[in-house]
C-alpha cells in the first residue's frame, strides 16, 4: 500500500539537526485546520511549505518522488486513504489529486483532513476551482524587517511565514 511507506508521526524527518521554527503561518493554520476540511499551503520554492504541513500531518503523500507519483497515477484514490490530517506534497504534479480532494470534502470529510502544499501551478488545471472547500493559505519568502525606532530585526518569512525576530540582520 502506497500509505504504509509515507506515514510519518509530527516529528521533524528532513532536517534532524536543524529544528523547526515557528511561522506567523502556524498560528493561522492551528485556527484554520479544525474548522476546514482541506487547506493549500502555496508558496515560492523553499518558503518551508512542506516543513510546515509536516507538522501537523500523520500521513504524507510525496508527488515529487518519481516511484510515488507512478503508483498515485495508477490508482489515485489510494492518495485518500490513512490517518488524518494527510499531506499532498507538491499536489501539482498529479492535479486530479485537487479534484479527489474537492470530492472528499462535498461527501463530509471531517474538518483537518487535508494538506496539499505546492509551488508551481499545474501543467493541467482542476477541472475545479475548489471555491468554498479548499482554502488557500499563502506563505511568502523570507525578508529583512525593521521595527519601532528603525531596530533591525529578520523577519524569517513575511506574511503568513515565519516569526519576527530581533537578531541583527547583516
């Protein structure tokens, strides 16, 4: 089974040296995730899209891993099944996964039950928009911040991205 290669728990996998940092982002999907079925996490490459659905996901689909995306294509309702919240990671790849998604939600899925995160639109859009069931959080790259009095600080990812941090910014 697809699934039983990609569950992973809440704990940081990719980067095991490097801890996670909390995003301005986080705050906004712990509001939004018990309240919605489906949430797009859509970014620029490198914005820490995938990093934070991981998170909170338990099963995780990775569309950019070649051997993943064969087996989704042949059967891509299997993308529906294991435990909830489950990630779609890079979505694009395989855009009928937006269409299974929107289907899911219209047959009662429970609020928390998808993540799809990607950067780059797909080559075949959704034959949906996903307009009222798939809600779109935005996250932007990381830039320099300046707060009262001029006082440099990082802001580790702007809108919707990571926290505000007063280290200097060199």
């Amino acid at each position: 089974m697809l699934h039983d290669c990609s569950v992973y728990g809440k704990k940081q996998l990719n980067y095991p040296f490097v801890p996670y940092l909390s995003r301005i982002v986080d705050h906004e999907l712990n509001e939004l995730l018990p309240t919605l079925p489906a949430v797009s996490l859509e970014g620029a490459e490198g914005v820490g899209k995938t990093e934070t659905a991981l998170q909170r996901a338990r099963t995780v689909y990775r569309l950019d891993d070649p051997a993943r995306l064969e087996i989704a294509q042949a059967d891509p309702d299997l993308l529906l099944s294991g435990d909830r919240p489950i990630l779609l990671d890079e979505w694009q790849r395989l855009p009928p996964v937006w269409d299974k998604v929107r289907r899911a939600v219209d047959a009662g899925a429970q609020p928390g039950s998808f993540l799809l995160t990607g950067s780059a639109s797909p080559k075949q859009p959704a034959t949906h928009s996903g307009a009222g069931r798939i809600v779109t959080v935005r996250m932007r790259p990381p830039g320099n911040w300046r707060g009262n009095g001029g006082q440099a600080g990082r802001l580790h990812a702007g809108n919707s991205g990571f926290r505000v941090s007063r280290t200097p910014v060199f």
